[in-house]
C-alpha cells in the first residue's frame, strides 16, 4: 500500500473517529448486550488469531523513545468472565532487565469463529510507581467484550474489540487482505491489514497487519507518537 493510499485511509478513519459514528459490525460490542455463554467454545482456533495454550510471540520495537522486547504468551489459566470461559494470554514487555508493563488479557471464542476480547489487568511501571488504571473487565461498571477479530476477516470489517465508556473504547477496521509485510521471523504475503484506534484518542492509529497461522506480525503507528513491533520469534503451542 502506497503512502498516498494509506494517508486517504488515515483520514477516513480519523473522520469515523471524529465524528462518533457506530461501526455499522459492531451492534454485539454496544453497552447492553446479552452474552450467552453456551455461544462460546472453550478453545481459541481462529487461524488469524491462533491462541492455542503453550504458543509463544516475541517482538521487538520502539516505545516512549526507548527499545523493548514484549513477549506474548497463551497460558492455561482461564477465567470466568459473564459466565463465558476465557482465556489468558500473557504479555509482559521490558526494556533490558527493567520490567515495563505486565499485561493479562482475556479472550474467547465464539461458536462461529469470533474471537472475543473480555478485558484486561494491566500495570505499567514507571519511576517506582504502578498504574492499573488502564484495567477492565467486561460486566464490570457496564464495560462490554467486543470483537478482535472475525471467522472469515473480509475489507471493510469493522468492531469494537472493548467498550467501557470513557475508559475503553478501541476499534478497528479491516482495509486490506493482500499486503506483503517483512518482520524480522519471515517474509509473507497476503497479510491483513488493519487500522485500529480509540475513540478517546481519535488522532493516534496504529496500523497492524496479521497473517494467517501466526497471528500478529507488525504494528508500527500510522499516526501519532511513534511505536513499532515487529515479530522476532514464534512457537506454536
């Protein structure tokens, strides 16, 4: 995708941000829904997401002006959240030995495919203190799952992955399936391109792209404070 290409995106993007606007796949993600938890199954198989127990992701990049590492792991806990069995999956990121943020964040799938994102406990280490504040959980204070990613990805999908108004509203469209990525793990093409942002920070957008039986490759911003992520390692569990 050519820059101009990828600037009309931004701006298409940043003017759905702007102005509020639902996204037209997104009505399961709105405050209010009912889950059912027999609409879930208990293993995570999306191919485009593939969170199966024991697999591991390592990335390197750029974050607040320094270099990290974030290494991604499934685990084989699981919680309860709305009555749905989720799944927690590791995320701990560090700058040489200094621990910068431990993540846990839960996710399920549902019986089409759909791979749900049901919230977080996060903490992010800075100069001795600790912020959680970035720490939700669906059915808590009227916060609900949404969704991260699709059965059968397709141009022009568009979720919530969460919503906790005021405190968690990111999102994502789906603007490409036939893009080239190079990362540090391989070659690929072919990837799924995706624009995601929040709307409490409608001018910041990151740009990630996905590739089929590994999940997550690349994630560089499109706009906003520069950050970068690129996959180094992989393990399949």
């Amino acid at each position: 995708m050519n820059r101009r290409t990828l600037a009309i995106l931004i701006a298409c993007a940043l003017a759905t941000a702007a102005a509020g606007a639902a996204m037209r796949h997104s009505a399961p993600a709105r405050a209010g829904t009912t889950i059912d938890p027999n609409d879930y199954v208990r293993h995570i198989s999306n191919p485009w997401l593939p969170f199966r127990v024991g697999s591991r992701w390592v990335y390197r990049g750029v974050k607040d002006g320094q270099t990290q590492v974030d290494v991604v792991r499934v685990t084989r806990w699981t919680k309860r959240i709305m009555g749905v069995r989720c799944t927690a999956v590791s995320d701990v990121a560090t700058h040489g030995a200094t621990v910068l943020e431990r993540t846990t964040d839960w996710y399920a799938q549902d019986r089409r495919g759909n791979v749900w994102y049901f919230g977080e406990r996060t903490a992010e280490y800075s100069g001795g203190t600790v912020d959680r504040s970035g720490s939700w959980l669906a059915g808590v204070h009227g916060a609900q799952p949404g969704i991260v990613m699709t059965a059968h990805p397709a141009v022009d999908d568009a979720h919530r992955q969460e919503y906790w108004a005021g405190h968690a509203e990111d999102q994502y469209w789906l603007v490409d399936l036939n893009q080239r990525v190079r990362v540090p793990f391989g070659s690929f093409r072919h990837a799924a391109l995706t624009l995601e942002w929040s709307r409490l920070e409608p001018h910041v957008i990151d740009r990630k792209l996905y590739v089929r039986g590994i999940g997550n490759v690349s994630e560089v911003t499109a706009e906003g404070p520069h950050e970068t992520a690129e996959l180094v390692s992989y393990r399949r569990g």
